[in-house]
C-alpha cells in the first residue's frame, strides 16, 4: 500500500526526450512567435495618460527671529604630484679652467672633430668640476650638435670626464655638484 502511495504522488514517469527536430515534448501546444500569414495585426490604440497637479504646503524653513544656519562648502584640490625643482646649474667659472685649457684637454681625443673648436658655453665650474660646450668654428648650428665637456681639477690638474653628445656618465650623475649635474644631465 505504501508503494502504491508513493507511486500515485509522483505523477507521471518522466517521458524521453525527442530525438529528432522539433525537440518538443508530444504533449505540449506549439507556440507561435508572429502573426500567422495572412492574418491581419491588431491595431493597439494608446490611452492617454491621467495628469494630476499637487499642491505643497509652504512652511517655513526656520521660525522667526531664528538666524538661517551658514552652509560651508569645503572644496579641496585635486592631488597633483608637485614639480621638483631642479637645482640651478653652475656658475661662470671666474678662474681656472679657461676657454683655451678646455680646448687643449679635448684637441686629438677620439670623438673629437678635427676642426677649430670655440667654446660655445661656460666653462661652468662647481667645486673642482667644469662643465663647457665646444663647437667646431665658423659651422652652423643646425650642422652640428655642440660637443659637452665634463672634466674635473685646474690647471696642470685638470681632468677630463667625458666629452661628447651625452656626457651624463655614471660618475656625472653619482659624483658631480648638482649644479654641473643639471647642465650634463638635465637633472
């Protein structure tokens, strides 16, 4: 009797299912996504929508003899990364090296056009080290990138560094006063 209770409220043994199209079950009415050929579309008529107009009362923000309270909007600025400054760069040197001790410590050097050179720019000093731009005389800019110069020392002592297009260097960017590191190295 059980068995037959727990059979009777199962309902139906499930049906397989279909194997070929139109995977629908036999017993299911077939749906219909359109209008059926050559019958005409209802025509839908839009009703139009109620207006309604509302009153609200007016009351009064504050009662009388009452001060209006004071709103205060505080803004603040977007985050902006600030610029760093760059240090100033080197003064004109007022001694040692010259114009003519450069010149002489990057005549012959590889690297180095085989022309008359002129100091363009400085000699800029920092402590013991210079920093200067060379050109080849009597060429135009737009010709030739200035040949940078970075040496350290005077006179008999003066050294060179580098001497070229880039002359920011290891040892330029590690070593050197900040003031000839901006002029070699743009920082």
């Amino acid at each position: 009797m059980l068995a037959t209770a727990l059979a009777g409220a199962c309902g139906e043994p499930p049906q397989p299912l279909p194997t070929s199209p139109p995977y629908v079950s036999p017993s299911a009415a077939p749906i219909s996504l359109g209008p059926s050929p050559g019958l005409p579309l209802p025509t839908v008529t839009a009703a139009p929508l109620p207006t309604s107009t509302t009153t609200l009362p007016t009351v009064p923000a504050y009662p009388t003899g009452r001060p209006a309270p004071t709103v205060t909007v505080t803004t603040t600025a977007p985050e902006t990364v600030p610029a760093t400054s760059r240090p100033p760069h080197a003064a004109k040197c007022t001694g040692q090296p010259a114009k003519a001790q450069i010149l002489a410590l990057i005549k012959g050097r590889p690297g180095v056009p085989d022309k008359p050179l002129r100091v363009h720019e400085g000699p800029y000093c920092s402590g013991t080290w210079s920093f200067a731009t060379v050109e080849v005389t009597g060429e135009s800019a737009d010709d030739l990138e200035p040949l940078m110069v970075v040496a350290t020392g005077t006179g008999t002592t003066l050294t060179l560094i580098a001497a070229g297009s880039d002359v920011c260097i290891d040892r330029v960017q590690t070593s050197a006063p900040p003031g000839i590191r901006v002029l070699a190295c743009g920082f």
